[in-house]
C-alpha cells in the first residue's frame, strides 16, 4: 500500500528510454533479420542468453560462458529458485570474495569442499598407469617455500615429534629424475600453517623448497602433521555447518614436484591411521597416496640426518609423466 499522502496522486509516466535495435537481446532459428524473434521468457532463456555471447571471440570462451549459461539456467529452473534464495547466493559469494586475503584464498577453499579442486586436477592431471596420483594444492600454498640443503628440517619452531620424511622422484617407466624439485609444505602438531599463526611462528616454518640429487633422492626432517578443520569462521564454513559437514581434514603433508620435460604434479601423503581418512573436507585422500609412518630406532639413519631415535619415519616415491 502507498502512503497516505502519495495514494491519490497521479502515476507518475517513467522516462523515455530510447533503445538501439542492436540491443534487443533477440534469438531466432533464423538469420539476424528473423521476423519471428524469440524474446527471453522462462522457456527460452538459456537460448537468448547464449545468442548475447554468439560472437564472443575466443572460441574457448564462448563454449566456457555458453555452457554455463545452459548449466545455470537449467538448475535455475530445476529447483524454481526464488528471489530471496539469488540474493542470498550473491551475498555468500561477495562475503566468501571479501574473506579472501594474501594468505587465505576463500574461493578456493569453497572450490575445494564442493569437490571442484579435486575434479579438475582428476581432468587435468590424467596420468598413465604407474604415475603418483594428484590431490588439490589447498589453501595454504599462499607464499613460496625457502629453498633448503637435502636432510634439512624445515621445523623452525619448537614441539611436535620429531619426523624423517625420504623420498625419490622417478619417471613412470623408472628412471632417476636428477635435479627434480620438490616443494613441500605441512601444519603442525596444533594443525596450523604458519600463514596462521605469522605472531607465533616463523615465515617459512614447515616449509620447504629442495633440489633432488643425481639419483632424484630428497629427504628432510620435520614433524609429525596433525588433522585439522579447514578454517571455519567464513562463508564455507557457514555452508559446512547448514549442511551438517564435517570441516576436518586427515593428516598429511603436500607435495609439489617438478622435472625437466615432466608434467608437475601436485599431490599428497596422508598419514595411515589419522582420523578423516574417510571424510576428507576437501575430498583429496586416495588409498595410494597413504602412508605408514613407523616410530623407529635406527641408529644408523639418525646418525646420517642427525636426529636423535626414536623417530618417525615415512619414505615416498613420486612417479611422474612426460609433458606432452
């Protein structure tokens, strides 16, 4: 109902809005001059919009913004999505982009938890048979890692129970890849990253950058990884909470490795026996990537690391492709 001082007033006649015939938003089965247009309706909605993009240059684009324009508007329809329901996906959206920082990608983490990260590394990463399986790159490798010795720890601050971490980086077929890099980057007993905790910790800590020898052998020390929930205090995890979702991940330290005239692979090894193997937030754990991580006392590798036993140990090897 309108105010009382405005309810017998006359309609106010809206401004004239001259519009170019060009900009009609139109979309026939025939040519552009079509005499039976097709105007947006609820039926055709998808169609119309597509025909806007038609001569969008880039082929990749236009198949990319088309496709989703069909997906959407589809789903749109499937659900009868509401007016209320819209605008409150677009205020999730502008909140999850408003919680993004140098060192907290929010998008990425929603990306993530929808299995999308881990659906695109699957299409993007099809390796042949015998390759080290990929797993999303996460959150957290927001800064670059330094570059450490071979045997270095990359545990710069104190507690947590001291880890050997060895590993090899071969091709598919075998071979010794000489002078491969390998990144890695793990949180801490608490399940922290250091980008969590920049007060607290040392930029760097748990991370690190190493350069294989000439039979592709890396090893470091470190310590043991915890479980820890993704971080919950934005969008993604109001959307885990409304759905009931567990937010925690299994242990694991990531790993990326890189190889001359090799395809880089992104990817993980979990801790066997840590909680949420089966109930990964970000859906990322595979059976071949899990791995024992034994409490040893061998005198002879702690004198070559100088670590004192006993200590956990955890050998991996990475197996990559060539780049075609």
């Amino acid at each position: 109902m309108l105010p009382a001082n405005t309810r017998d007033a006359a309609p106010v006649r809206p401004a004239t809005v001259r519009v170019h015939p060009k900009d009609v938003v139109t979309m026939s089965s025939g040519s552009p001059g079509s005499e039976n247009p097709i105007r947006f309706s609820e039926e055709h909605s998808a169609e119309v919009v597509e025909a806007s993009f038609a001569n969008t240059p880039d082929p990749r684009l236009r198949q990319l913004i088309t496709s989703l324009v069909q997906h959407l508007h589809a789903f749109a329809k499937e659900v009868d999505l509401t007016q209320a329901e819209l605008e409150a996906a677009v205020d999730f959206l502008t909140r999850t982009g408003q919680a993004c920082t140098d060192v907290r990608q929010e998008f990425m983490m929603l990306s993530d938890v929808l299995g999308l990260s881990m659906l695109v590394d699957e299409i993007s990463h099809r390796g042949p048979a015998g390759a080290t399986e990929p797993t999303v790159l996460g959150p957290f490798h927001m800064v670059d890692s330094p570059p450490r010795a071979l045997g270095d720890t990359i545990s710069l601050a104190p507690g947590g129970e001291p880890t050997l971490v060895t590993g090899q980086v071969l091709s598919v077929e075998g071979h010794e890849l000489a002078g491969a890099l390998v990144d890695v980057w793990q949180a801490d007993e608490n399940g922290f990253y250091d980008v969590q905790e920049p007060q607290t910790v040392p930029q760097g800590n748990l991370r690190g950058l190493f350069t294989c020898d000439e039979q592709g052998r890396f090893a470091f020390r470190t310590i043991m990884p915890a479980p820890y929930p993704v971080p919950c205090d934005g969008p993604v995890g109001e959307l885990l909470e409304a759905t009931d979702r567990l937010p925690y991940r299994p242990a694991h330290i990531h790993f990326i490795a890189r190889a001359e005239g090799y395809a880089t692979l992104t990817t993980h090894m979990f801790v066997a026996g840590s909680p949420y193997l089966d109930s990964d937030a970000v859906f990322a754990v595979k059976d071949s990537l899990v791995r024992d991580f034994p409490l040893i006392e061998d005198a002879e590798l702690a004198d070559r690391y100088g670590m004192a036993t006993p200590f956990r140990h955890a050998h991996v090897e990475i197996r990559l492709w060539k780049s075609s």
